[in-house]
C-alpha cells in the first residue's frame, strides 16, 4: 500500500544495516518485515532458500530495501559469505540478530550424538561463527546491536527437550559475555527469550512428541495470557533492542513469553 511504503525510511532504524538470520520464516520473516517497515536495509539469510526468497520478494514488494543469502550459518564460510555480502551491499553492518533455531523434543537418553551437534551447533555455533565477523566492524564504527535469540526455556528447563534447553541457556550466557567484553567498544548484545509463538517450529514439536497440534497449541496456551505468541509481537520486543529506545540495555534476557515463567 502506498502509505506503507512512504513510510519506509523514516522510522525507528532508519538507513541502519541489519542482518536477519533464520529470516525465511516465524519470528524471522516477521522481524525483518517490521525493520523494513522501521527504515532499516535488512539482509535476510536462511538455509531455506525457496521460502527465503519468497520472503524477501513480499517484503521488497511492500517497499522494503531488502536481500536474501541462502546460507547455512551453522558453518563458518557461509556465515563469511552473508557478511561478505552484506558489506559488498552496504559497507557496513549496524544490528546483528542471531534468530536462526532448531529444536529436538528428548531427553538426554533419547538424543542421539548428531541430533545434539546438529542443535548446538545452529543454535549457539551460529551465534559465535556471525558474531566474531560483525564484531570487528561495529567496533571500528564504535557502535552496534545484537540481538539473540534464546528461549525461556533458556532459564527455566523444560520436559524432552534437553539439547535445546541446553542451546537455548548458552545463548543467554553467551549474550552476557559479549555485552561485558564488547560493551567498552559500544556494542550493546541483547537477547530474546520467547515462549511458545505460532510458527511452524511449534507445530513441527507437537509432531516429534507424536501429539496431536490442536491438543499440543492448547497446551502452549496455558500462561496467564491464555494464548501463544505471536511472530509480530516477538519481533516488537526484537526492534525495542534494535533501536536507540533501549540505549542503555545490553546484557539482558527480554522474556517474551505471556507470563508463562511469572509463576
């Protein structure tokens, strides 16, 4: 529509450079939306390269100054790849949100040895591997955002799902860490902690425990809200730790999640 693309460049990160991981779908697509909507020049990247390139196509459509790099950040030339590209494209990179996730649903027993690589590895291997490229390059300009992706599950544990609460409290440390050692550079890290939001991960978790989704959504609703999140809300809280509104927030875990972890 035409407002909404008159409005683009004009908001809460204007002309900033933002890369987007896990961007071709959930929380991903819809923070990447919202910083296009905010101003910013996003890059999305994903390992789907079908659904990202849809994404990043309606996004463009709705006036957004957007890429996608099919890449699997898990491994580190693809990570190179992304920020390569991304300084070919726009010589520098201002906010970093490390979103991309998987998730296993089993015990510790019931994990096999690739399944837990697999998870660590897109989960907080990816956040190491993008982080220590972007790094650099925010220190030289003194200024810069990262956000992650953690979970709530990430500070409180959770049944069958002992790889990703493992992951998921990496993540929340990992983010502390960086804010201290990073901090005197002026680069604020930040991460995220969702409960359970509407996407297809949540549904792709139901079928893992060999629950039905209707039964297993409803249960995902029993917080004080009474309902799921939602992609859009989640990524309200991400653009919140993108912008000069919390420019004296760096090391903490945002719990998004309903009130599910209040009692």
């Amino acid at each position: 529509m035409a407002g909404e693309q008159d409005s683009v460049g004009c908001g809460m990160l204007h002309g900033r450079v933002t890369i987007v991981t896990g961007g071709a779908s959930g929380i991903g697509q819809a923070t990447a939306r919202l910083f296009a909507r905010e101003g910013a020049r996003v890059v999305l990247a994903d390992l789907d390269e079908e659904r990202g390139t849809a994404a990043a196509r309606e996004i463009a459509g709705e006036g957004g100054d957007v890429r996608f790099v099919a890449a699997d950040v898990s491994r580190a030339a693809d990570c190179a790849r992304v920020v390569a590209e991304t300084l070919a494209a726009f010589e520098h990179i201002d906010v970093l949100f490390n979103n991309a996730g998987i998730i296993r649903r089993a015990s510790v027993v019931d994990t096999s040895e690739a399944d837990w690589d697999r998870v660590m590895s897109v989960n907080v291997r990816s956040v190491y591997l993008l982080s220590r490229l972007v790094i650099p390059k925010m220190a030289q300009a003194g200024r810069g955002v990262i956000i992650n992706t953690a979970s709530g599950w990430g500070i409180a544990g959770g049944g069958n799902a002992a790889v990703y609460c493992a992951s998921k409290g990496a993540v929340v440390l990992l983010t502390k860490a960086m804010a201290i050692d990073h901090g005197p550079q002026g680069i604020r890290v930040n991460c995220v902690c969702p409960g359970d939001t509407d996407t297809a991960m949540l549904r792709c978790e139901a079928r893992e425990l060999g629950m039905p989704v209707e039964r297993f959504l409803a249960e995902s609703a029993d917080r004080p809200l009474r309902r799921m999140g939602r992609p859009e809300e989640i990524a309200q809280a991400v653009l919140f730790l993108a912008s000069d509104a919390s420019s004296f927030v760096t090391g903490t875990a945002l719990v998004v999640d309903g009130g599910g972890l209040a009692g």
